[in-house]
C-alpha cells in the first residue's frame, strides 16, 4: 500500500524530526541529512506536495548542516568564558577571604 511506501515511511521521519527543538534538531543534524537524502533519491515518485515538502526539508538541511559548526562553536565559546569567569570569581572570593584573616 501507500502508507507502507519507503518515502512515506521517510517523510514520516522528517516530520518526526522537525518536532524536535532546535538544539535537538542540530544534535540529530546527520540522521536529519540521511532522512533528505533517501527522499531526494525516491524524488521521482513523490506527489506534487511531497515535493514541495522535500524541497523545503533540503533547504532547511542545508542551512543545518552549514549553520551546525558555527552554532557549536559559538556555544563552546559561551561555555568557555562562563568557565572562566566562574573560575576567576572563585578566586576573586578566595583571594577577599585570605586578605580578610590577614587583616585579623
């Protein structure tokens, strides 16, 4: 039948996949990509709206798939710095806390 079809079964998966949020959506950025491309490879038997659909979920693995790095280095940065300036407060306190019993 229809609904046992490969390419149903994989728009199924997309759809499945674009409920996630985004962060979600980036961390399965590979399984995302695999989903695209059996699509685009059953393309020749999809109906008018299931073109449409891929042609967006294409475009939208484009973007992921180059947007992904940058997103990740981006919130590998932001944990860096908030790293540091946690470490730098502790010591900021520790340092307030040694010249307090000095002053004792």
């Amino acid at each position: 039948t229809v609904l046992d079809s490969p390419h149903v079964k994989t728009i199924k998966h997309l759809k499945r996949l674009l409920r996630y949020d985004v962060d979600d959506l980036l961390e399965q950025v590979s399984d995302f990509t695999t989903f695209v491309e059996d699509l685009r490879a059953s393309s020749w038997r999809l109906t008018n709206k299931e073109l449409r659909f891929m042609e967006a979920v294409m475009h939208l693995q484009g973007e992921l798939a180059s947007d992904a790095p940058f997103i990740e280095a981006v919130e590998n940065a932001h944990h860096c710095h908030h790293e540091l300036v946690s470490n730098i407060f502790d010591q900021t306190m520790n340092l307030k806390e040694n010249m307090r019993v000095h002053e004792e």
